[in-house]
C-alpha cells in the first residue's frame, strides 16, 4: 500500500471517560494524559496493529479519526482540496516533530494525513 493507515484516535468531551472505557474494556495501556495536548494519552499497541491516542475534541465533538502516512502532507492537502474535500487543520507540526494536517471528505468523514518523523 503507497499511502498506509498508520495512527488512529478516538477525542470527545471527557477524555477521561474514554480513556477508561477503552482501557477497561480490551485491556489497552495507556500513557499518562498530557494537559498541554487536550489530555491526550497514546496507546501502547505493543508492535501489534498500529498506534493510537484518546483525547479531549477541541470543538467537542465526539468523532474517530485515522491518519494516512504521506511523505509531503501540504502537497497531499493541495489534493485533497481540489478534489472536493475540506481542511479542517492545517499542516502543523506536532510532538516529536510529527506533522499532521486533517480534513473532511466531500461524505464529511475526518480523516487525518501524518508524517512520521523518522528520527523518533
């Protein structure tokens, strides 16, 4: 696959809520939330599947995202914009020098574009 799917998360009003709800149920271990990023918390998924993180919605609303690994996300966006889609982020750059960007599709599904920062 050119482009895999490689970082989902999961935001809300009560991150904390969700945090436990998920954990309790599959048993996922779960970082200390940082406060500084909507007390998000990632999830340890221990080489199998792959990543992700629970947090608080910064517009509250409730809503699951996944993130499409690109190797130029603002090139990406360009696409996504001309092909009918909406950015709903700008690419920014964030922990660790990931760079994230997010959209709705012309269904107003979110979805996410990440690069990785390979030193990390």
């Amino acid at each position: 696959m050119a482009n895999p799917v490689t970082w989902f998360e999961i935001v809300g009003k009560d991150s904390a809520t969700l945090q436990k709800f998920y954990a309790d149920i599959f048993s996922w271990k779960l970082s200390q939330p940082a406060p500084e990023m909507g007390n998000y918390s990632t999830i340890d998924h221990e080489g199998k599947g792959i990543g992700g993180g629970i947090g608080d919605a910064m517009d509250g609303n409730a809503r699951v995202t996944i993130y499409i690994e690109v190797d130029d996300p603002q090139a990406y966006m360009d696409k996504v914009t001309k092909a009918g889609g909406t950015m709903l982020m700008p690419i920014t750059t964030v922990m660790d020098g990931v760079t994230i960007g997010m959209f709705s599709d012309p269904a107003g599904n979110t979805m996410g574009l990440l690069k990785s920062n390979p030193m990390s």
